[in-house]
C-alpha cells in the first residue's frame, strides 16, 4: 500500500539521519598529558562505541518491529476491510468528539 511505501521511506530517512550523524559527531576531545609526559589513556571512547553500536541495533530492531506490524496491518485490512472501515469510522468520530470539547 501506499502507507507501506510512504513508512517506509521516513524509516530509510532516520537510518541515514542516524549514519549520517555518526560521521559528523565531533570525536571527543583528547585528554591532557598526564604530568609525568605520558598520555592518559582514552577510557570513555570504548564505552562510547559501545553504547552507539547498542543504541544502532536497538533502532535496526525497531524498524524491523514496524516493518512487522505495518505488515500485519495490512494483512489484517485486506482479509476484513469492513470491519477495518467500520473501526476506523468509529475511532475518527471518537477522536473528533474529544477534540471538539475544549
């Protein structure tokens, strides 16, 4: 359907959002020499990956979440589209009716 396609181009969208925003995120700056001469190793960047790495299959799961109900959706319509048109109805009038009230 053409909800399908639309969803999932916003979805393609976020990912190269989220790429693109890892190659420009500034690098964390550098620690200071220690005083003895010698630099101070960089503790926080391994805890940094790690947390992006995590945060990125946390957003691929998601996508693959959506992509599985979007499916089912339309699955669900297309064996009971009375009954999908009957709730839509249903529901629009519900929403109407609590944004009619002030």
């Amino acid at each position: 359907m053409a909800l399908d396609s639309v969803l999932a181009q916003e979805l393609k969208a976020l990912q190269d959002e989220l790429s693109a925003s890892r190659r420009e995120a500034p690098s964390p700056p550098a620690n200071r020499p220690a005083a003895s001469g010698e630099a101070a190793p960089q503790a926080g960047q391994p805890v940094d990956i790690a947390e992006q790495r995590q945060l990125h299959d946390e957003l691929h799961e998601l996508v693959d979440v959506i992509k599985e109900f979007v499916a089912e959706a339309e699955k669900n319509v297309a064996e009971h589209p009375t009954a999908s048109l009957i709730g839509a109805m249903v529901v629009g009038i519900l929403i109407g009716r609590l944004l009619g009230r002030h």
